[in-house]
C-alpha cells in the first residue's frame, strides 16, 4: 500500500516512514509546501492529513489529487507517532 503523509513535524520524517515500513506501506512525507506538491503526490492508496501542522493551501492541493485517484483520506488532529500508528492499524486490515 502507498501512503502520503501531508504535515507533521520536520523532525518525525524518519519516524513516519520507519512506522509506516512496520505496515509494509510505501511512505511519501510532505510537511512543508513546496511548489509543485500536486505533481509530487502522485497516485497513494491512502492520503494523511496531520490537521493542526498544515496549511488550509496544502491540504486543499493535497485533497485535490487525492480525488483524482480515489485515495482514501484520513484527517488526524495530532501528528503524534502514536497517531499514525492507530491510523495505518485500521486502514492496513
């Protein structure tokens, strides 16, 4: 399964993707904005959004692609280890 990650902290990035290695998942983590996120996000079986540490601009672009390819989406207040932990124990069932 292929997981994009949009906001979170800069210093959790190596976290997310080895949590999310433990679910034999792919990972692409974005926490800042950069220019061309849209064309980067590419085509994820599920979309995380770590609400309380992005941009409404980032979350609407990241939503926008995810659309496009039927991505399940996930919108999660905290941006915690523990957080995408419950989150990929459901969705990885």
């Amino acid at each position: 399964m292929s997981v994009v990650i949009v906001g979170g902290h800069d210093r959790m990035v190596c976290q997310y993707k080895k949590i999310c290695k433990g679910y034999h998942c792919k990972a692409k983590v974005f926490t800042q904005m950069s220019g061309n996120l849209k064309d980067k996000i590419g085509t994820p079986d599920l979309l995380i959004l770590f609400t309380n540490t992005v941009s409404h601009k980032m979350v609407r672009c990241a939503v926008n692609e995810a659309e496009k390819c039927n991505a399940d989406i996930v919108r999660c207040h905290t941006s915690s280890g523990s957080a995408l932990n419950e989150i990929l124990e459901k969705a990885c069932r």
